[in-house]
C-alpha cells in the first residue's frame, strides 16, 4: 500500500460519487480506503438535551450506510469505515485524515450540480479554507465511470509562481503510482490585458514552464506541456480535451496560509467548465507529503 485515502460519506448521489472516485484513485495507486461518516458532536446543541436512545439509533443508521457503501468497494482495495464525530463534517474529515496520515480526502460535488460539472458545497467549501492535505473533488455523475477505467492521465495546470514545485511533486507522485500520463496545462496567459499578444505571450509562458518543470522532473516521467488558449479561462478549459479517466492537479492560492488550501481565481474559474475530478493542493507539504509517496511508489513500482 502507498497510501490512505480518506472519503467523506453521505448516503446520496454525491456520496457515492466520492466513494466511485475514491475506489479508483485506491485502485490505481494501491492504497487503502477510508470511508468516514460525520456525526454531529456531543455539544451539537444547548437547546434539546442528549438522548442516548436516539444517539445510538443514528449511529447504528450512519453504520449501516457505510457497510452498505463499503460492500460496493471493489475486492482489490481494502477499506474500513469509521462513524467520527466532529463540530461539522470537514472538521470531522480533516481529524479522521490527520489520524490515519491520509494522503488525499474525497468529497462530492454538492447536489442540483451538473451532470460532470463542480458545484462547491458547504463541506467542499470549508474544506478548502482550512485543509493541510490535498482536497479531491469529485464531479457530479463519478459513479457512472466504469470502475475499470483507471487513471490515465494527470493534468498539472502549472506555472512558476511560489507553490508551483509542491503541485508538480504532488502531479508526479501521482502519475508515478497510478501509471499514468502526465500532462502539464498554462492557463495563466489567456488573462493578459487587452492589446497584449495573448497566443504568442501563452506560448512563451508554457515554454518557459516546460523548461522549469523539465528541469525538476525525474528521468523516466514523460509530460506534455500544452497552453489553454480562449478569452477566459472557462473557455480555454472547455477547448481541452479530457479523458474519462483523467485527474486535474491545481495548487492553492498564494494568499492561502502556508500548509492550507484557498482555492485561487483560475482554480475557481476552472471548475466551472472542468468535466473531470480536481485536486487542489496545498501551497506548502510537510516532509511526508508528495515526494515521499513518490519515492516509495517508485522503490516499489517495478511489482
């Protein structure tokens, strides 16, 4: 096992988009599965007293979810499931992932989103202000992707501002232990005023990216450095091409607190178009992040 992947759980269709992709990226990078129910907390209300009836019923209830999801896990992937208790369902996913050294936590897209589209919820959102692991966010419609699909591709949209290192570790270290592909995206260019020469500019910057990157990349990893062009960002995401199978790895926001997660501008905008899973990673890793996985998957990836 390289890993742990911790998955937020509820008994719906975002739920089991989140379990879908958190089975696939387990399978892939053999790592294990966490499935995590969160519970309201002991202090959830001053108003109507505990009853310890009621409380057990509603564990027994959120057990019961979870065996049932846990049934649907594919034999390959070992997983457990854990009824935790928190002050809101991220808090509670984010402790559960801190105790179990998680590498990623999954979340679903929040319900009436598209089908293949981001809508951001209230867990998402809060997980993306306060997490110091990377967040995966599974689009709306994950669990009708054939299990088997895999992942193929690992999209980085990179650029050589502060963090941009920890993204392309944390996009290598996953293309590494999945065996997939790794493309690198600019989208940054496409922003420049009015006047400037967008595609030309766009050009030079990826050059300039391929180049950084190329540079701190291992060996044997093969990327393709590609420039989203369009008069925004949404527009140069939709004239990508996505693969069913496909993972896209953004960074977190400069202003975000070193080792937490704000989602920046163009992550932002491009969850409006993207048609696969987004990780949002943190501006700074501790040791035991990216590069770590990486250098296990690789001493153990010739199985």
């Amino acid at each position: 096992m390289s890993g742990r992947i911790v998955v937020g759980y509820t008994a719906n269709d975002a739920g089991a988009d989140a379990l879908a992709l958190g089975a696939r990226l387990a399978a892939a990078s053999e790592s294990s599965l966490d499935l995590v129910v969160v519970l309201p907390g002991e202090d959830r209300s001053v108003i109507t007293p505990p009853d310890a009836g009621y409380d057990r019923y509603v564990h027994d209830k959120a057990q019961a979810w979870l065996d049932t999801a846990a049934a649907t896990v594919p034999d390959a992937v070992a997983s457990e499931t854990h009824v935790r208790y928190g002050d809101s369902f991220a808090s509670g996913l984010l402790e559960a992932a801190h105790e179990l050294a998680a590498s990623y936590i999954v979340v679903g897209a929040a319900n009436g989103g598209l089908r293949g589209r981001h809508r951001l919820g209230t867990v998402a959102n809060e997980l993306l202000h306060s997490a110091d692991v990377p967040v995966v966010l599974a689009p709306e419609g994950a669990r009708r992707i054939d299990p088997l699909t895999g992942i193929t591709r690992v999209t980085a949209a990179v650029g050589l501002r502060p963090g941009a290192d920890v993204l392309l570790e944390e996009s290598v270290a996953l293309a590494t232990s999945t065996g997939a592909e790794l493309r690198l995206v600019s989208l940054v260019a496409i922003d420049l005023p009015a006047g400037i020469a967008g595609n030309e500019s766009a050009a030079m910057h990826a050059d300039e990216v391929f180049v950084h990157v190329r540079a701190g990349l291992p060996k044997d990893i093969e990327a393709e450095a590609v420039v989203g062009l369009g008069d925004s960002i949404e527009e140069a995401v939709s004239h990508l091409s996505w693969e069913p199978g496909e993972i896209a790895v953004v960074g977190s926001s400069r202003l975000a607190r070193p080792r937490r997660l704000f989602l920046g501008s163009t992550a932002a905008k491009m969850l409006h178009e993207l048609p696969v899973p987004m990780i949002v990673v943190p501006r700074t890793r501790k040791k035991k992040g990216a590069r770590a996985r990486a250098a296990e998957t690789t001493n153990g990836a010739h199985r």
